[in-house]
C-alpha cells in the first residue's frame, strides 16, 4: 500500500514526514522540507530563518532529510525513479547517489551519530517496517517483521538503539529496539497515540508528541515509559521535536498558525518563535544548531 509523501497513516495529521536525528554541536543550520516552490524540497537555513538554502536538485519530489553526524551529507527520499527510494548527497547540494532501489517504496531514512549506518522505513515485505543498512546502501536488513505498520525511526546518541511508531496495538505507540533487532519494547502502553519520537541529548529520554490531551502536545518520558511530562502547552499541533546541543530549546513543527510552520521554543515552554513565516508547508526534519 503506497502511502506517499503527506501522510503515512497518521491520522488526521498530514504532514510531510521526517526523522529526528542525533543533534550535531558544530553546526547552525536546520534541515527542513517545503513545498514552497511548488513542489516538496529539502531546503537548509540558519536558527532564526535567514539564508534560506535550498539542498535538493529539483527533479522530482525531495524531501524527510536526514544529517549524518559529521555534517557532510543529507540521506532523503525521492520519487525520481517512479517510486520512493532513499538517495544520499552533500549537505551543500550536488549529484545525488541513490542507496536504495527495491521496486517497495523505501522513506524516511535516518542516520546514527557517526553517519556509519541509516535506519529507514521499507513496504519490500508488504507492510512498512524497520530496516538498517550501511551509509552506502550495503547490507540492507530488517528489523521488524509486524504486520502493523512500523514507521519513524530514530537512533539513540550511543548508536544502540532505535525509537520507533508502530499503529499494530491500535494506536500509534512508540516503541524501542536494539540495532540487532532484539529487545523489542513497547513504551507508549497506553490508548493514546505518541508518535515522533526523538531522544534527549544525554538518550536518557524520549521527546514526542501525543494526543493524550486532545490535540498533540510534545512530551517527554524516561525509556522505561515512566514520567510523561508536558514540554509546552501550545494551540493546535506540535510535531517532530528536537533538541539544540545545548539543550535550552527545542525545535518543532506546529499548525497553529493555520499552516505548517517551523517553530523554536525554551525547555520550559516559554517564548515561541516561528522561524520560516512561508506561505508553503515548511516541515522540519533535522534540527543543527550550534549551543
């Protein structure tokens, strides 16, 4: 079942989709996806919204960028070859490499911290699950094998685990495994549905967002699932938060504008900034900011 690119099964929520990545101190960029020209590409841009640049070559749809931790290159999806397939290039732009070619649609990639390995999402068996593979596209693995569908993965900042969604209790959840693919646990356990999930600097916790309070607010809560805490009570929606290397603030995606638009806002929830002000649907998928 092709899901495209604004959705996968989220719901109501529709918006172009991307994986957290482990924060990178050296940089000051953010990484994001918009359709503002038109078409949906990867763009890059400072913290406070200046020197807007866009990554992606225009052919086809480009978007759910992921940095490796070095800061060299941007893995990202595109439907330049008839379906969706994982494609790798220089953070500054230039000819793409293609990492995956399976005739199944293959999205939202995302790298560990040292850019060795990406984590992404494959339907080759049917159904979208979790698979591994090496930066080049080699050694190409499963990880889950549910009939639900399992989506957004994310690594921890040690490399050893993955934080991922999965609608196969009947709502979305987040759930971690091992890179090795054991140790699969559910964290969410509850009714609710939580999903984008990104850890915290120190991957002693997890930030997501959930609708356990009527729309969805970000949260954070230990790995064990424990200590669900509200991050910031903001209208509308909040999705796809990340963390700045210094920890003070957090980057998201909100609507609460009427449109989707890229936000920053402290830990403690107070002063919201929107950061892109565009009249496309500009959705954040990496955020790089230097403390």
């Amino acid at each position: 079942m092709r899901r495209g690119f604004v959705g996968l099964a989220l719901g109501a929520l529709a918006l172009a989709l991307g994986s957290c990545s482990v924060s990178t101190p050296t940089f000051s960029k953010i990484v994001f996806t918009s359709d503002r020209g038109g078409t949906l590409q990867v763009y890059k841009m400072n913290i406070n919204g200046s020197s807007v640049f866009q990554v992606s070559d225009n052919v086809g749809n480009n978007q759910q960028a992921t940095l490796d931790g070095l800061g060299q290159f941007i893995a990202f999806v595109s439907d330049r070859s008839g379906n969706l397939d994982i494609w790798r290039t220089s953070l500054n732009g230039g000819p793409p490499i293609q990492l995956t070619t399976d005739a199944a649609d293959d999205y939202l990639p995302a790298f560990n911290k040292d850019g060795t390995k990406i984590a992404f999402v494959s339907e080759r068996d049917g159904n979208p699950n979790l698979y591994i593979m090496n930066a080049d596209g080699t050694a190409q693995t499963a990880l889950t094998s549910d009939p639900g569908m399992d989506t957004m993965p994310t690594f921890s900042p040690d490399g050893t685990k993955i934080a991922f969604v999965s609608d196969r209790t009947g709502t979305l959840q987040v759930f971690v495994i091992n890179v090795d693919g054991t140790g699969e646990t559910n964290l969410s356990a509850n009714g609710f549905n939580d999903t984008t999930p990104c850890f915290t600097l120190d991957g002693t916790r997890l930030l997501f967002s959930t609708d356990q309070d009527g729309n969805f607010e970000m949260y954070t809560m230990k790995l064990d699932g424990t200590d669900r805490t509200l991050v910031a009570a903001i209208a509308g929606h909040e999705f796809f938060g990340s963390y700045t290397p210094d920890g003070t603030r957090i980057a998201f995606v909100s609507n609460v504008s009427g449109n989707d638009e890229i936000y920053t806002v402290n830990v403690d929830g107070t002063n919201v900034v929107n950061i892109t002000n565009s009249a496309g649907a500009d959705t954040k998928t990496t955020t790089l900011i230097a403390p």
